[in-house]
C-alpha cells in the first residue's frame, strides 16, 4: 500500500514540475544584427534608468546627453568617441529579454535587462 502511495506522490510531483516549467517566461535568443540589438538597457527596472539605449547607428546615455557611433562587425559593437578612442564590446548573449557583453577593453563582464517596451 505504501508503495502505491509514494508513487502516486512521485507521479504528482512529476506532472507539477512539467506544468511549472510550461508556465515559466522564456527568454528567446536573437540573432545578432542591428535590428534585434535596438533597445533600451539597464539593471533593476523599478530603482534605476535605463543605462544607454541603441539605435541604428548610436549608443545613447541620457545620463551623459552623450551619443557614441558604433559598428556591429559580427558578434562585436565597436564604438568610435569624439576623441577616436576605440571600443569594443563582444555580445555574449542577446535575447528579447537581456544583452550580456564582455568589454574588451576594460575586461569586464556585464548583464543588462532590456527595457519593456
């Protein structure tokens, strides 16, 4: 009897996870071009601004009032500052959710949130 129970427990736990895992909000991965890298970015939604926006041929920060022009070469933005500094920014991830980048030339790892439209 007992047997029976515990695999009826199972089975319920089982059927739980599966519907839970259906209702989950699933990030979609992108592919990498200028259309789908549009957007806003930042961290937390509810404290803080978004961190810069890109469009088709800048990178805004409004905390700045600052636009910088950039090319995507592949899986790489490289932006170009009034002074002809370079950077370079090597997209790790982008979904319809989130953008995660590694730049180069600072080596550092960074994850935003993309801002609802």
């Amino acid at each position: 009897m007992t047997k029976i129970k515990t695999m009826k427990l199972i089975s319920l736990i089982l059927i739980a996870f599966i519907l839970f895992s259906f209702t989950q909000d699933k990030e979609e991965k992108l592919e990498i071009n200028v259309k789908n890298l549009c957007g806003a970015y930042g961290g937390d939604e509810e404290t803080e601004n978004a961190h810069f926006g890109i469009y088709e041929d800048v990178i805004y920060y409004p905390d700045a009032d600052l636009e910088l022009k950039y090319e995507l070469r592949k899986d790489t933005i490289i932006t170009i500052d009034s002074e002809k500094n370079i950077g370079k920014w090597l997209i790790l991830k982008l979904t319809t959710d989130s953008l995660v980048f590694y730049d180069i030339n600072y080596d550092l790892k960074t994850s935003l949130n993309r801002r609802k439209k």
